[in-house]
C-alpha cells in the first residue's frame, strides 16, 4: 500500500466471513463529508448479514455497521452547513 492514509474496516466476504482489512480512507465527494469514526456497534441486520439470515441485496465485500457516531475531517464545499470537526452520528440533523 502506498503512503496515502489508511483505515481499518470489517469486511464481509460471506456469512461467517468478516475479515479486518486495510484500505485508503476516502476522499469526499460532490457534496459530501468524510466522517472519522470514534465509536461503532452493530445491529440486528448487520447480525443476520454475519449469519446468512439476510442475503437479498447483499453484495460480498459489504462493509456493515451503520450505527456510527464521529467528527467530520474533510468535506466538499457542497456539503454545508457541516464543518470540520463537527461531532455527528448516523441521525445528523441541523
């Protein structure tokens, strides 16, 4: 991997498969923001994805836990009102 920042995530390559890998954190988008992630947890979708309960839509390589809380460290010039460093979680409202 090259010297670009990296980050850690769970990947889920297939039910009972979820697999701690390195990637490059991303760049925001046209309107977005990129969200340092401070704290975590997962809920019962992510459970059955871990399971195989769930699989329509479900594409390996699926990176679950949506259930996030941060602070914004980079953000497209379309995506205000929010701010560097604003602490936000999954609900953000303004």
């Amino acid at each position: 991997m090259s010297n670009d920042k990296v980050m850690q995530a769970a990947v889920l390559n297939a039910p009972g498969d979820l697999e701690l890998v390195r990637c490059p954190v991303p760049k925001a988008g046209a309107g977005e923001v990129v969200l340092k992630v401070e704290a975590n947890t997962l809920c019962g979708t992510d459970y059955r994805l871990y399971t195989g309960a769930k699989t329509a839509g479900v594409r390996p390589g699926v990176v679950p836990g949506h259930e996030i809380a941060g602070r914004i460290v980079e953000i497209d010039e379309d995506a205000a009102p929010f701010l560097p460093g604003a602490k936000v979680g999954d609900q953000a409202t303004v």
